[in-house]
C-alpha cells in the first residue's frame, strides 16, 4: 500500500508532465480541449462528490389500490368431473324365485335377483341389471301387531291366503312370505301337513313366489320345510331360514337335501358374522347349487344397531366384488324387524307425535338405509313404508327420470283408526 507522500510526488510528477504535453501541443492555458481518436488508459480513479451534490433520496410512496366492491354471485362455476370408474373381479350370483308353468312350477311370473357387479347404485359406472324387490309378509295365525299396521289386516287377521291377495292385488307385492308360526311348539305346535296344507293355500290365492317362514325352533322349522319341499315340488319357493344350530341340532343336512331333491332354494342365517356366513354356506353346498342360496346377515332397526346391520351388509358385498365367493349370493332383510321397537308403538311424549307415522316412517327408514347397503329382498308390513320403498327404487334405478316431490307424498296419506296400541 502506498503512503500519502508517495500518492502526493507521483501526483505533482503528472502534472508537470501534463504541462509539457500541453506546450507542445500548442494548446497551454486552454480551458476546454477536444480530442478525437484518442484512448485514455487511467490506473487508479478516485471520485469524492462534496456534500452539496449528494442528493436526498426520495421516497415515493405508490397510490392506494382501491379494493374492488365486493359482488354477490349470482352462479356456481362450472366445472367438468369425471367420476372414476372402477371394474371389481367378482359379481354378485342371480338368483330366480318362483317357477312358471313351463318350469314345472304354477307361478304367473318369477322374481330374479343379484347379478350386481357394482356396489349399490353406483351407476356411473353400471347400473344393476334387477331392482331390489319386496316381500310383503303374512302369518298363518293371528299375532300381535300395532294398531299402525292391524288397521289394514283386521278384516283377513288369521287367513294368510286372503292377506297374501290384498298384498299382490291392493300392495303391489313382488313376493308373499308365510310365517308359519303356529307351527312353534310352545304356541300351537301345528304338525307340518298342516303347515303345508296352508303353504298350498296360498300358492293357489297368488301367482307370485313364496317365502316359508318357520317358528325358529330347528327341529321344528326342520320337520315344517321338509313336508312343505315335498308338497311344493318344483314352485322353487325359499325357505326362511336354515342356521348353523341346525347343524348343531343334526337337521341342517335334512333340510338341505330336500331344497336340492325339490327344487327349492334357501335362506341362510347368521348374526352378524361374516365368517360364520362363509361357513354355512359351504356347508350347503354339498346338497343345494350356488344359484339356490340367499343369505340374511341380520336385521337390526334402527336406533337398535342399525349401524352394525349396514356395516356387515356393505362388508359382505365389497368382499364378493372383490372375489370372495362364498360370499357372491343376493341379500334379504328382515326389516319387519323394525316393528319389535318401541318407538314404533309406545306412546311418547307430543314431540314424537303423530304416533300412526311413527311406526311407517321406523320401517321406512331401516329399509332405505339397507338399501344403500346393497340388500336384494325387503320383507316389509306397512303400505305405506311399502309404497314409500318401491318409489325410492324407482327413482334411484331410473337413472334421475322420476320426480322426486312425488316420492314424500305418503306422508299425507290418510291413516284411519286411534292411535293406539293394543
């Protein structure tokens, strides 16, 4: 580094140098001179403005952006969706209930179910080639029913033939179920020809096909289905239902055998438990073929574990799309279930009022949510809660072609009788 003495001799050196260059150029004592072609090469260049050519910096504050006022829409913005369409490697097996004629039966038509290959109604990607149908039931003797629904049974109260006529003829029934109660031994403990001799009744009062319900005691319902296979040969009618305690009990394979030797098809029971559905079932194939069976993975109502119900439907219907065979049968529910809650009968308080809706809209409700659940067959009371039920499947399966203002009319209609329960 250079010391200040130094800087100062080199300076006053330049300028003497520069006073020479000046003389000989004849220019000394100009103030201004011009050069051209000239090139200048400067070592060192120290510039040091004084304090009065230092500018204060302005600050330029930008105008204020006024926010734009605010404007309520008027439309929603449109935008393409693309629903994502996804195909399962299982399916759902079809299953037909009834014979006609010419099928060695005397029905005036049959009832086909499954075949879905989708979950419930997901019909962007296909719609289910058969709706859900309905079952309306009746009973082979004179049981307790709520006011709510003994308003419209009391003039066939006991005479299951005439209570399965009005249900096709008035209620637009797809199937009848016989509840052959009498038959349990601790009520009446009706023998099974007599059983049968009703289960032939109404297979002559009605051309649609029939459900068989027995009491729940095994060995009985076992004895009723037997008798009952042999007089119906070839009607293709379902039994509700075979269980495991059949097994337990040693008559699950009687019972069985008869289906198969008869023509007749099976409803098969458990609570709640899918293994054990997967286990019954493989147990009956060893006597009845796959396209035979049905399966009722148990019914709660609502506010009665209705949420357990949905789980376990909607648990067996994904794994058979996604392979499980021993789980690929159509679905029945028991949502007559929904009738053993208090709720439905029991005078509450003015907030549960009025109490003849409350009964239709519990049935009502249990159904739909199975619905949405994939369950194939309702067994169903209350006009009403049936009527309700075979809309909401229209609407649903016709792809948005109904109206749907007209699927809450049943609320308004007119409900004789006090409402009372008894």
């Amino acid at each position: 580094m250079k010391t200040l003495g130094e800087k100062g001799e080199k300076d006053k050196a330049a300028a003497i140098e520069l006073a020479g260059l000046l003389r000989l150029l004849g220019i000394e004592g100009k103030r201004e001179i011009e050069l051209e072609d000239v090139e200048l090469s400067i070592g060192e260049l120290i510039l040091q403005p004084s304090a009065a050519t230092v500018a204060t910096p302005r600050v330029i504050t930008p105008p204020a952006v006024l926010a734009p006022p605010k404007v309520k829409p008027t439309t929603i913005l449109e935008a393409p969706f693309t629903p994502f369409v996804q195909e399962y490697p299982g399916q759902i097996g079809e299953v037909k209930l009834g014979a006609t004629k010419s099928e060695g039966g005397s029905r005036g038509k049959t009832v086909v179910i499954g075949g879905a290959i989708t979950p419930a109604f997901y019909l962007f990607e296909k719609a289910p080639p058969h709706p859900p149908v309905i079952a309306i039931d009746t009973f082979d003797m004179k049981v307790r029913l709520p006011k709510a629904i003994r308003m419209y049974v009391e003039e066939f109260w006991g005479d299951p033939a005439a209570w399965a006529k009005i249900a096709v003829d008035k209620w637009g029934a797809d199937l009848i179920t016989v509840h052959l109660l009498s038959t349990d031994p601790l009520i009446e403990d009706t023998p099974p020809a007599k059983a049968a001799k009703t289960v032939e009744e109404v297979l002559q009062a009605v051309d649609v096909p029939l459900i068989i319900g027995g009491c729940g005691d095994p060995r009985k319902d076992a004895e009723v289905f037997m008798k009952v296979a042999e007089v119906a040969e070839g009607e293709r009618v379902l039994f509700s239902s075979v269980t495991l305690d059949m097994g337990d009990a040693g008559v699950l394979e009687g019972v069985a055998k008869a289906a198969g030797k008869y023509g007749h098809l099976v409803l098969a029971f458990t609570a709640l438990d899918l293994n054990r559905a997967k286990e019954l079932n493989r147990k009956l194939y060893d006597y009845v073929p796959e396209d035979r069976i049905l399966m009722d993975l148990t019914t709660a109502a609502l506010g009665y574990g209705l949420e357990y119900s949905f789980t376990i439907h909607e648990r067996a219907r994904m794994a058979a799309l996604m392979g499980d065979s021993e789980l690929q049968h159509p679905v029945l529910a028991g949502t007559t279930n929904a009738w053993a809650a208090r709720e439905t009968w029991m005078k509450l308080g003015p907030e549960w009022e009025p109490r003849r809706l409350r009964g239709p809209l519990w049935e009502t409700t249990t159904a739909l949510t199975l619905l949405l659940a994939g369950v194939d067959v309702f067994m169903m009371m209350h006009p009403d809660a049936i009527r309700t039920m075979r809309k909401v499947i229209q609407q649903l399966t016709s792809r948005g072609k109904a109206d749907p203002h007209k699927i809450v009319n049943w609320v308004n209609a007119r409900i004789k009788g006090e409402d009372e329960h008894d």
